[in-house]
C-alpha cells in the first residue's frame, strides 16, 4: 500500500502526520484480525457441519455399528483355502488348534460366510444357509510364523490366498461387504433353489382336488417355488 492511497487527515506538523499514520496502520490491523477470526469461525462451522453429517449418515446407516466394531477390533482378516464342502470343518478344526496352540492371543476369530436361501425339496419349502463362497474361510488374526503355522497346517486347508508365505489382508470394505448383516427386505427377491426333481419325473400330489394322485413333472419354476405336472 503506497502513501497515496491511505485516506489520511489533514496536519499541520510531522507530530500530527505520524499519529495519523499509526491510526491508519491500527486500522489495517484491526480489519485483518477480524477477517482471520470470520475465516476461523467458518472453518469451525462447516467441520461441526460435517461432523453432525457423519453423524446423521451412521444413524441411518444399517452396518454402521458393525463398521465401527470392524475398525476396533485387533489383528487384521486373512483368506484361506480349503477343500469344497469342508469349511466348517476347517473352522472347527482350527478353533481346536487356536485352543490346544494357545493361539488365542494371535487368532481372534474364524468366518465361514453364508446366506438364507429358500429349498423345496419333497414338495416342502424349507429356509437353509448355504455358503457364499465355497471352499474359502475368513480368518482375523495377527500374522506371526507361529499363527501363519496354526492356520496353515490345519486339517482341510489347502493354502492362504495370494501369497502363500506373506498373504495379503482384506481391506476394512471387503470385509464389510463380505460379512456385513443383509436384512431381507420385503421387496427382496427370495433365492429359490428346487432340489431333488427333475423333469419327467413321477411325484404324488399333494393337495387340491388332485390331492394323493400320481403324476409326472413337465416343467419346474423355482422363481414361484411350484412345479407343473
């Protein structure tokens, strides 16, 4: 800022010229700390903004006690292989091992993930779980040669995913998305899987006013859980 363009009073002396120029300088000073402090608190208002968003957005989110349960928790989630059909098998075996080890502080939990799908089978509908990914168990823990040896050499495991000495963990997402709680919503297609029939095969009625009458399947609809005969 040059001289010129300070609105100064008019003086006399240089006594008077000095003061007014230490005002004007006052001035300068007072309007900048001003504006800091309007640029602060704006600042501050759009974190608490942010904050009560956060909030708000965990309040009606659905997994967000399980996310924050997922952050704290210790040691981090590993993949393993195993043979098909034997997942929980594995998952009893290695609690075993974790036991008998005294892995307990380096192994903290084992996951065979599943989900609720509808079976027909001998004409009765019936609500199973069934594994989402066969022939893989989840398992948390703190990667050490001995916790590495406990998983590694348990009965039914083929092997870690990726690396097979220095595997890889999960990101916090993946997990989430793999273990996170699904509620079945009314609008939700229900999984219907028809088992035990087949086409041209003999069945017996089981109600309606052919009710205990022989007849032979022509086509099966496990969307609607019936069969045409």
């Amino acid at each position: 800022m040059s001289l010129e363009d300070l609105d100064l009073p008019q003086t006399n002396s240089a006594d008077d010229f000095e003061a007014a120029l230490a005002a004007t300088a006052t001035d300068d000073v007072v309007t900048s700390v001003v504006a800091d402090e309007v640029v602060g608190t704006q600042e501050a208002i759009d974190a608490i903004e942010e904050e009560v968003a956060v909030e708000l957005e965990e309040e009606n989110d659905e997994n967000a006690e399980f996310r924050r349960a997922l952050r704290t928790a210790p040691g981090d989630w590993y993949v393993v292989h195993s043979y098909a059909g034997y997942e929980k098998k594995v998952k009893g075996n290695l609690a075993n091992r974790i036991t008998s080890l005294n892995m307990e502080d380096y192994i903290f939990q084992v996951e065979v993930p599943e989900e609720e799908v509808m079976e027909i089978k001998n004409g009765q509908r019936k609500q199973v779980k069934r594994n989402v990914f066969p022939g893989y168990v989840l398992v948390r823990m703190d990667l050490t040669d001995e916790s590495w040896s406990c998983v590694r050499n348990t009965p039914g495991v083929t092997g870690f995913v990726g690396n097979a000495h220095h595997p890889s963990p999960l990101t916090l997402t993946e997990v989430e998305n793999i273990l996170a709680p699904r509620p079945v919503k009314k609008s939700d297609k229900i999984d219907i899987r028809m088992v035990d029939f087949e086409i041209n095969e003999s069945v017996t009625v089981m109600d309606g006013p052919f009710a205990t009458l022989p007849a032979t399947i022509s086509e099966i609809m496990p969307e609607q859980g019936k069969l045409k005969v």
